[in-house]
C-alpha cells in the first residue's frame, strides 16, 4: 500500500473511531436530580420524543429504540416536580403488565412506545415489538399483543435476531 493510501486509510479509521466514541457519549442517561421541574429537564436531555399523559402528572418519552434497546420515562407529579426518572425495558417492567386487563395507556405508561407495530390478521391481534437488553445481557425481543377492545393478551419474549451473525437470518451474511 503507497503512503498516500496508508494516510488516508488512517485517517479515516480514526475519524471512524472518533465518530463512533462520541455517539457512545450521546446516549449515556442524563444525571437528573428529583424535584427538577419538566423544563429543567427538557434542557438537560432535550426534547423527548413522546409525552404521554397520566393522571397524575405528565410522562416525557425518551426512546433509543429499535437499536438503542433502551427507553428512559420521566415521571413528573401534578407539580410538574420530576419524580422519576429510569430505564423501563428490563424484565422488572415487562412484568408490571397484567395479562388480560392491561390497555395500551398502561403499557405506555410502563414501557413507553414500541419500537415497531405489526398486525396479525388471522389472530385479529394488534403487536407492539420491544427491542431490549435482557438482564442487561442478552438481545431480546418483547412482543405485547393487544386484542381489538385494545387489552394485552399475551407477552412473548424472543432473542432479538438482529444481532445474531451466524449468516443464518440474512442480516450479516455467512
């Protein structure tokens, strides 16, 4: 390889590698303080990506999905005081849902939007896709199905084949 060529290649690695450590940065949760009011926030995070209203208080949405695997909820009293703020996909809020009386606000309020929708036709069943970090460890998938009244029916949790790179589902090649 000519030195011109190993410059350039360099410099591109680098620029890469600098491109890709800042996008790191970009995505680490914001240090909020509880009691912070909603603007206060929206400062420091900037803003969310979905408000959902509560009857409490408002619920700012910041969603890093489907790749992020993560959605961050910010809970504020009728106060508009902040009054949580946390990572909801984890098995501990998936769990929160309650088969056959659950709605689709409630999911909203547990875990935010999903990432994607989807509807199966036969089943006559609506499907929210959560993509997540099982345990923090493994790629997961959480599928809440809701029937026609809009009331979850069945949670189904899947390995997320995104990630996988055995050439088997066409995403990385073989």
């Amino acid at each position: 390889m000519k030195s011109s060529q190993k410059t350039i290649v360099q410099t591109a690695a680098a620029a890469i590698l600098t491109l890709a450590l800042s996008a790191c940065a970009v995505w680490q949760p914001a240090a909020l303080q509880l009691g912070e009011t909603e603007e206060q926030v929206i400062s420091q995070l900037g803003a969310p990506t979905a408000r959902i209203p509560s009857d409490d208080g408002d619920i700012l949405e910041y969603n890093r999905n489907p790749w992020g695997q993560a959605t961050h909820l910010a809970k504020f009293g009728p106060d508009r005081k902040l009054r949580s703020y946390e990572q909801v996909l984890t098995t501990q809020h998936f769990a929160k849902i309650t088969l056959n009386s659950a709605t689709k606000m409630d999911v909203l309020r547990t875990v935010g939007h999903p990432s994607e929708t989807s509807y199966l036709p036969r089943q006559q069943l609506e499907v929210w896709s959560y993509h997540y970090r099982e345990s923090g460890a493994w790629n997961s998938v959480m599928y809440i199905h809701f029937n026609q009244n809009g009331i979850v029916t069945l949670m189904q949790n899947t390995q997320d084949l995104r990630f996988e790179n055995d050439g088997m589902f066409g995403f990385f090649g073989s």
